[in-house]
C-alpha cells in the first residue's frame, strides 16, 4: 500500500496531467512496434540507451521482444528462473511469467492478480535465451513505453521512480486531506437525487434543449440503481435543420405525436450499474417509445471496461485505485499513455509533467482566503491553452468541501485558411452540505455548442439499519440448519442411494463457504449426476424467455419445426 503523501501526490499529477492531455499525451498500443530496421532494434530506458551483449531485442509476431534478463534487471529487478517459470522481483512486486503461456501473475502484499498477455515469453533455440514483450515487462513494474519508429528504439520511462524522487522534495498534507474527505463517498451506502439542463447547437441548427431529474443510491461506488426521466424540446433544432438543408419542414402527425411526448412527458429510464463487472444495464419507457414503435421495458447491456479497453485504459486498474482512493493507477494509466515517440525528447517530456504537477499541488501553492485554500495551473503550448484551478474548503483542519475548474482551448487549422477553435469550461464541486454543482460547456467553432448544467444532493444511506438487519438475518439462519444436505440426511433416505442434484451454482461446506448448504462429501460423490442435471439450466432459461416473449409457444415451436429453419423466424 502506497503512502498517504504518495496517494496524494499521485491525485495531485492525476489532476495536472489528465488536464492536459491535449497536448502532452497521446494514446499508443503495441501494435506500432513493427518493421524493425536491418539494423536491429535499440532501447531506451530513462533517457539512456541499454547495451545487450549476448542477446538482443527482437521484433516477432507485430510485438518487440527483449532478453529477459537484461531488461528486468536493468530496471533494478533481481530475475530467477526454474524449469519453465521466470520470475523478477522488484520493491515488492514479483512478476511470475511461464514459457509458452499468455497468463502471467503479479504479486505483491500478499495479494495476487493474474494477468493476461496478448503474446507469451519464449526461447530462442539459437541463443536460448528468454525473451518478454517489451510493454508488458515495462508495465508491470510501472514504467511507460512507446516507440520512436524513426530510430527503430522501443522507449521505456520508469514513471514509478520518477514519482518517487518527487515525493522526496515535496510535502501533500492539503491533498492527504482531501483524500481523507472524499473517501466518505467511496464506503457506505448514499441517497443521490440531481437535476440536469442543457443545449445544443450543431452547424448553426437549433437549438436542441433538454432537462431530467435523476434519482438513485449507489453502494460503496460500485454498485448503483437510479431512475431518470429524460425531456427534450427538438421543434427549433428541426425547424432549424430544414433551413439549412433548403426546404420547409413538414411533419407528420405521428412526427408531431412523437415531438409533444418527448417535450412533455419525455423518456423514463432505470439504470443498474455494476462497475466492479464493468457492466451497466439501461431500460426505457413512456409514449415516446411507443410512438417510434419501439419495445418498452427491454433491457440492454453495455461493455463499459470493454469501451474503456477502446480508449487505451486499464479499467480494472482504475476501479481499484476507486477502491482505495489510491490515484497512483490513475496516475500510471496517465503517464503509460504519454507520447513516447521521440526518443530524444520523451524522458524530459515526463519528467516536466510529473516535476511540473508536483509542484502544481504541493502544500506551498496552495494560497490561503479564508476558510479556502485555492492553487492554480497553466499551460500554453502548440496552439493548446489550459487554466485550471482547485480549491479546498476547510473547517477544523478539515477538508468540507471542494471546488475544481478547468478552461481549456485548442486551435487548429482548417485546411483553407483559416483556424477551427475547440473550447472547454467545466466547473464542478461540493460544499459543506454535500450539494452538488457542475456546469459544463463545450464549442467547436464554427461546427457545434454544448453546455449542461447539473445540481444534485448526496445523503447518507441507512448502513447502520442495513447492517443491524444483516446481523438479525444472520441470526435467524442460524436457527435453522436442518436443510443443509448433509450425510446424516442422506442416511435417511431410501438405503441412503438418493441423488444429491443442484441447478448451481452451490454453497459448498468447508469449501466455497463456512456453513453451506451441501457437505462437501456429499456434492464430490455425485459430480457426475450433478452436473448433467445442472446443463440442463440454460434450455430452462431459453424456454422461460420464450414463454415471455409468445403468446402462444405451442403453435410457434409446431412452426419452427414444420420451416425446418429456426434462422428465418429469430
């Protein structure tokens, strides 16, 4: 577990460094490392080139491989190897990688996370040596990668280090501080009500208007169940979109029904989220699905880690750092993606950004009004301009509160001439009271505006009557133990040769739980039986949805089977 000061400062360059992002970081996958030079490939650790004497990085499969040794023990790992298993070793961390396998494990606290790897170590029959993926030996040890194609260098940039050294010459009370403030709203259960409003313009059409409400209760920010009504006004942005296309708008009847529902009733929706799973689940209804003949009160799921993976994030690594309101993951997730292309530049360039943040955060630039304790940050360069500004309310040495605003702009050219000005103001933050405030507004210019609004309260939920209920559920079971599959019951029944089955999954005693619902014994003596009995589960399910979805199942199924061909009708 990192430190509080390391936490904090690692919050302190999340801020800095996601803010600019614009112009110092820049997404990058492996799938660049390729079309090595005759020459071979070089690398780079730290600014300094590395000298490899019998072994040499390698380019195969579209990924770059380095000498195992070499690089792990470059980066100040001791390495180890038995049979088939490789092993290094560093502050902690022990990454254990198998020869011919894609699944890696990392450990370290007494904690181990497995991983997957999209390519496995191997040996090379000509040197036999070990070799490893260049990004995947570096991560896990904290470091960023990229790959400067010009000079055919993979680049590799000990951001765990650097954030090191930085905590040596800096002190982050204020923002240990803060940590401890917003990890209230990390635990328990909270009580969320919001109301949102806000416009839209897209090339000079509109505006589009919408507001909602939303109400909801989230569990230890994971989990969540909220309601939200959706209302939205599109008469001027139609109208205004006929203009610009030359033609006079007609609407239906049914395109008019359509327009009063959303304006006046609007969309109701119910939204579930498991954001540990990564999963979030949306249902809709009212007159205005209705209206466009759309199915009402259907569900539908989305790959939120998968839209994450997408942009080049780790989002398993940021739930954690979530978890324990530890922004180091943040951080390295941050850094990991800083443009690394240029091997000359690209050492420097993150170590600006972590010193630069650092200091941005650090308990001497915070200036003090008052009860508020305000720093602020600002960047100009390559046509990209950001303000930002962050600013803690404190009661008793207390963090109560919080505001953080951040302008930025981007000016680029439009290929004929002239320039195409993107904008962003966002303003967000929490008072003493836990209410909520964020405004936002975003412009391209001349092509798009958007600006949204929202005010929400948080309150405590009820945990102190969850957990006393808990507590008397727990008790209760306590009373009655007598369904619990145990051998003794299997011995009453006929000669004791009864079946044990289950759909699963199942508690299993001494097993999957303390106190189950079936000996262990008894479960491992009809695994066979079992475990037929339980395939049977997903026809259960496949039939139950269709007996939800037909009226009349019978006739359907006696058509299915007289089409010969299931594919026309599902």
């Amino acid at each position: 577990m990192k430190s509080m000061s390391s936490r904090a400062l690692a919050l302190a360059l999340s801020l800095t460094v996601l803010s600019a992002c614009g112009s110092a970081l820049a997404a990058e996958d492996d799938t660049m490392l390729i079309s090595p030079a005759p020459s071979g490939i070089a690398v780079q650790l730290n600014g300094e080139a590395l000298t490899f004497t019998d072994a040499v990085p390698v380019a195969q499969d579209g990924r770059t491989f380095l000498p195992f040794r070499a690089v792990f023990e470059a980066m100040g790992a001791e390495v180890g190897n038995e049979g088939n298993t490789i092993t290094a070793v560093r502050d902690g961390k022990t990454l254990t990688m198998t020869i011919g396998s894609t699944e890696a494990t990392l450990t370290e606290g007494g904690a181990s996370t497995a991983i997957t790897m999209d390519v496995a170590p191997y040996v090379d029959s000509t040197t036999w040596r070990t070799y490893v993926p260049v990004r995947f030996a570096a991560q896990a040890f904290g470091c960023a990668v990229g790959w400067d194609q010009d000079n055919q260098t993979a680049v590799i940039v000990d951001t765990e280090k650097l954030l090191d050294a930085a905590l040596a010459e800096h002190q982050f009370t204020y923002m240990e501080k803060y940590l401890a403030y917003n990890q209230q709203f990390q635990e328990g259960i909270w009580d969320i009500s919001a109301q949102f409003d806000g416009s839209a313009t897209m090339f000079g059409a509109g505006p589009l208007s919408f507001q909602g409400s939303m109400d909801g209760t989230t569990a230890d920010s994971l989990q969540m169940a909220a309601a939200m009504n959706l209302k939205m006004d599109l008469t001027a942005f139609l109208d205004a979109m006929s203009q610009v296309a030359g033609q006079a708008s007609e609407l239906t009847a049914e395109d008019q029904a359509l327009l009063d529902a959303l304006k006046s009733e609007g969309m109701d929706m119910e939204i579930r989220a498991d954001m540990e799973k990564g999963v979030m689940y949306l249902t809709m209804g009212g007159s205005a699905l209705e209206t466009l003949g759309l199915p009402a009160d259907t569900w539908y799921s989305f790959d939120m880690a998968s839209m994450y993976g997408q942009m080049g994030l780790d989002y398993t690594a940021l739930i954690d750092a979530s978890k324990t309101m530890d922004a180091s993951a943040l951080l390295q997730t941050a850094l990991q993606s800083a443009d690394l292309s240029d091997k000359d530049t690209a050492y420097a360039t993150v170590s600006a950004l972590v010193n630069g943040a650092a200091k941005v955060l650090a308990d001497d630039s915070f200036v003090k009004s008052g009860d508020n304790y305000t720093t602020t940050y600002a960047l100009e360069e390559d046509g990209t301009k950001v303000t930002l500004s962050f600013t803690l309310t404190m009661q008793s040495d207390k963090v109560v509160g919080y505001e953080l605003s951040m302008d930025s702009s981007t000016s680029v050219d439009d290929g004929e001439g002239g320039q195409i000005t993107t904008t962003t103001a966002m303003k967000a933050g929490m008072d003493a009271e836990n209410h909520m405030t964020a405004t936002v507004s975003m412009g391209m210019d001349p092509l798009m505006d958007l600006s949204l609004n929202i005010t929400g309260d948080y309150a405590a939920g009820d945990q102190a009557g969850i957990d006393a209920l808990e507590q008397k559920l727990l008790a209760q079971n306590a009373q009655f133990k007598n369904w619990t599959c145990s051998e003794e019951m299997m011995k009453r029944t006929k000669d004791g040769k009864a079946l044990y089955l289950h759909c699963l999954p199942a508690d299993i005693t001494g097993v999957s739980c303390k106190e189950g619902e079936v000996d262990a014994s008894v479960f491992d003596r009809y695994l066979v039986p079992l475990y037929k009995e339980a395939s049977f589960k997903p026809y259960i399910i496949a039939a139950m949805i269709l007996m939800s979805q037909v009226k009349d199942p019978v006739s359907c199924l006696r058509a299915l089977d007289g089409a010969n061909d299931s594919r026309k009708r599902f």
